[in-house]
C-alpha cells in the first residue's frame, strides 16, 4: 500500500453508464486529509487508461429549434484591457 492508504482500496467498477457520463465507484481508506490528492490521481489515472483505450468522455449536446427560420448568432471578446466603470467599482468595494 502507498503511503496514504490505510487499506487496500475497494474498486466496484462502473455503476452507471449514461448519455453524458461514465460513473467508476471506487472506495479508499486513507490518511486524514489525503483524500483529495488520491482522488485526482485516481481520476487522472483513469483518464489516461481511457485515452490509451480510445475512450473519450461523453458530453452534452443540445439541438435547438426557433420557428420562423434560422437564428443568427455571434460570439463577441470584449478588449481585456477595457473593464466596465460598474465592475472597477466592485473591485475596489469588495477586496479579492
């Protein structure tokens, strides 16, 4: 066992496979505060077995339907540089 383990995790396998994701239940008994870190070693492990497998994560997609013909939509990026006077204000009220 590594060092964070307290005892030999308990992999059930997948539980659920769905239209926008893949559920994997593993349990592990580890050091207090360790979790965290097992968690995405275990999650980063996973991913790289699936791209090896070519698995891909599955994500949502949506079809939209407007009546009366097609919709034009435009996607604009705002100068970085140029910050509203609304949230320079914010800013400087609230503290980071």
């Amino acid at each position: 066992m590594g060092e964070y383990f307290l005892a030999e995790p308990d992999v059930q396998g997948v539980t659920l496979l769905g239209p926008e994701a893949i559920t994997i239940r593993a349990l592990f008994k580890v050091e207090p505060k360790s979790q965290w870190a097992v968690g995405r070693e275990f999650n980063r492990r996973i991913k790289i077995a699936m791209d090896e497998a070519g698995l891909s994560i599955p994500f949502p997609q949506r079809t939209l339907s407007f009546k009366g013909g097609p919709v034009e939509v435009s996607l604009v990026a705002q100068d970085a540089q140029k910050v509203p006077a609304a949230l320079e204000k914010q800013n400087r009220t609230h503290p980071r």
